[in-house]
C-alpha cells in the first residue's frame, strides 16, 4: 500500500519527537491516535526534521498544509525565529490574537464575584484561599479515587452529550515537576495516562469533579473516542495531537466547559468554571501586555487590580511562561480562546447547535475554522 502524504507527515513528527526526548527536551506528541505503528524513523535533528516538514507542505493543500505549518512555526521558534505573537499564535493555534475588551473582562469577572458571592466567598486577597477553604481538602493518596469517583459519576452524561461509545483505560501518576502543570494528560490509542504536579496541585472534592470532567471524561475520553475512529476508517487529519497545534483551542476550550453542558446546576462546580474563565481572560490580557513590552510592575499592577488573590509569583511564571517559553507563549493562548467560545456556545446557542457540535468534537479534533461554522448560531 502506498504511504500517504499524512502518514509522511506522521512518520516525521514521530522522529521528530524521539529526537527531542533524547535530548531531554519535552515531547512533540501528547497523544497517538493512531491504530498500527511502523519503525520510528531517524531526524539528525531539528534542522532536519524542519527541513522535511517544509518539503512535505509544499505537496499538501487545505487542511493538511495548514497542519504542517503549525509544526513549521513552532519549529521555527525553537530555531530561534522570534515572531510576532500574533503570527505565532495564528500559524500554530490557527487563532489570531485580539483582546478582549476591558469592559467584557470586567463583566466577565462580575460574573465570577457573584459565583463567589453566592457561595458566601468575599472578593479580595483571600479569595481563592476562602474559596477551597470552603471545600473538602483531599490528601495526596486519596485524589486519584477520587478522580475515578468522579469521572464514573459524569460519565455517562458525558457520553450521552458527546455521542462516544468508545472505551478508554486510565493510568493515574504522581509527579513533582517545577513547571506550571498541575495535572497533564498524555497517552496512544485507549491508553491515557494522567500526572498530577503535587508540587503545585491541591485538591478539593470540587475540583476532583472539576478535573475529572477536564483530563479525563474531556482529554482521555475525546482523545481514545479519536483513536477508536481512526481504527474502523481511515481518517483524513494527522492522527498525531499535539498542543502547538491547531486544535487545541477545541481540546482545552471544551474541557474547561464541559461542566456546563452536563452539570449546569452544581453550584460550587460552576463557581470554579466562572471564576477560572475570568482569570483566562486576565491572562490573556497579561499575555499580551507582556509580549507588547510591558514592564512587570505593570503587568504586576495590572494583575492585582483585577485579581487581588492571585501571588505575585504566580504572576511573575506566568509573564515569563507566555513571552519566553516557545512552547506556551504559543499554547496558553489556547485555553482563554478556547474557553471563551466554548462557554458562549453553551450561553448563546440552541441545544440543537451545541449538541452538533460536541458531537463533532469526539470524532475529530476540528481546527477554529472548523468551528467557525457553527459562529452564525451563537450570534
């Protein structure tokens, strides 16, 4: 059988990948979808590997060609290509960056005072503090229970608003990574394998739920629902994710929304929603401010007006996450685009249009374009 243009791309992103791991750099591939697996090839390095990736885009049109070009981007950034975040962002999450206004941020957040209201939070210093004050602190050993609890819980709702009949196995870790994770989701086919960061992560039995629908009824589910698809048809998209590429918008956005179309009324649940939501979009606003040339105090002063509960640390790793790490300065834009238009689907569109589109979302991971169709509906 003739190898197909995609295979080609797949073989090279495979070596591609065992190159960055020899030389203990983070993995290109996240997730393997695919069913039957070759010899992995050989790349003399990250030259090479981009070298191949451009001479395979000059043979691909639409689709495909955009997807090489995410990896061609990011490629080039570890090269040492310094582009503008907004062409960064748009060759390698398919998304242009564009603020938010203040006045949208504003609403959004008093959306997240009233979340806290209601759960009698106060705003100010303490505020996240209160807030898992509030909840059930889970230790270290009883987190992945509680996880698995969760997750068999939500399941069938998931399964039910997605349409996935596909099964999945979960393997649960424990790490102590300095980096800014607190919980990672990776794996191939059925497999999928959650770390959770104890260095940065402490859980409640809200956010078991929470994180039970994000990594593994979202990411495990969506991405073995995938890799079940790939099995019976032979799929026309790289059957290889990755998060510098063009569909992580869909992965991270409807993950953080996912308790909004199957537990609209757990309270403390969607308080989190609302409150993580808005620091998205703080986020954003910092993420550009710092690759516009910000100073820090400012960005530190900025932070603070708008999330006084937030530690000046945290906010120092996360300027310096989004304008020098090449992997997030790309692929944290990410999760507030992606969350911004996955919670207006559920605020905005008729149940007829959402359920269309989560359907669509656990058979292939579509691309911003690809859920642009569904914009008139959300207007």
């Amino acid at each position: 059988m003739a190898t197909s243009l995609r295979d080609k791309v797949e073989d090279v992103l495979v070596a591609w990948n065992a190159h960055e791991i020899s030389v203990g750099a983070p993995p290109v591939i996240d997730y393997d979808c695919r069913h039957s697996k070759g010899e992995v090839g050989k790349l003399n390095g990250r030259v090479h590997a981009y070298q191949e990736l451009l001479r395979l885009k000059a043979e691909a049109t639409d689709a495909l060609a955009d997807r090489i070009d995410c990896h061609l981007a990011y490629l080039g950034a570890l090269l040492g290509e310094r582009m503008s975040l907004n062409e960064f962002v748009r060759r390698t999450q398919g998304v242009e960056v564009a603020a938010w206004s203040g006045e949208y941020v504003t609403w959004r957040g008093e959306q997240a005072r009233k979340a806290m209201a209601d759960l009698g939070i106060p705003w100010g210093a303490r505020t996240r503090r209160d807030l898992l004050d509030s909840e059930e602190n889970l230790t270290a050993s009883e987190v992945p229970e509680a996880l698995r609890a969760a997750a068999a819980k939500f399941e069938p709702l998931v399964r039910k608003v997605t349409g996935t009949t596909a099964p999945y196995n979960l393997t649960i870790e424990t790490a102590d990574a300095d980096a800014y994770w607190s919980y990672w989701l990776d794996g191939e086919g059925q497999n999928a394998r959650l770390r959770l960061n104890m260095r940065n992560a402490r859980f409640t039995d809200v956010q078991a739920r929470q994180f039970s629908l994000h990594e593994i009824l979202g990411h495990a589910l969506q991405s073995a629902s995938y890799s079940a698809r790939c099995c019976v048809e032979d799929v026309p998209w790289v059957r290889i994710l990755s998060v510098h590429a063009n569909h992580q918008v869909l992965l991270e956005g409807l993950a953080q929304a996912l308790p909004l179309f199957v537990a609209p009324d757990d309270e403390a649940l969607i308080a989190h929603l609302r409150l993580d939501y808005y620091l998205q979009l703080v986020s954003a606003e910092l993420h550009l401010a710092i690759n516009d040339g910000a100073s820090v105090s400012d960005c530190l002063d900025h932070a603070k007006l708008r999330a006084p509960f937030l530690p000046e640390e945290t906010v120092g790793r996360m300027l310096s996450d989004r304008s020098t790490d090449v992997l997030l300065r790309s692929y944290q834009w990410a999760y507030p685009a992606g969350a911004d238009w996955f919670i207006k689907l559920a605020e905005t569109a008729d149940s007829q249009t959402i359920s269309d589109v989560l359907h669509a979302a656990y058979r292939s991971p579509l691309t911003p374009q690809d859920l642009g169709r569904y914009a008139a509906a959300m207007e």
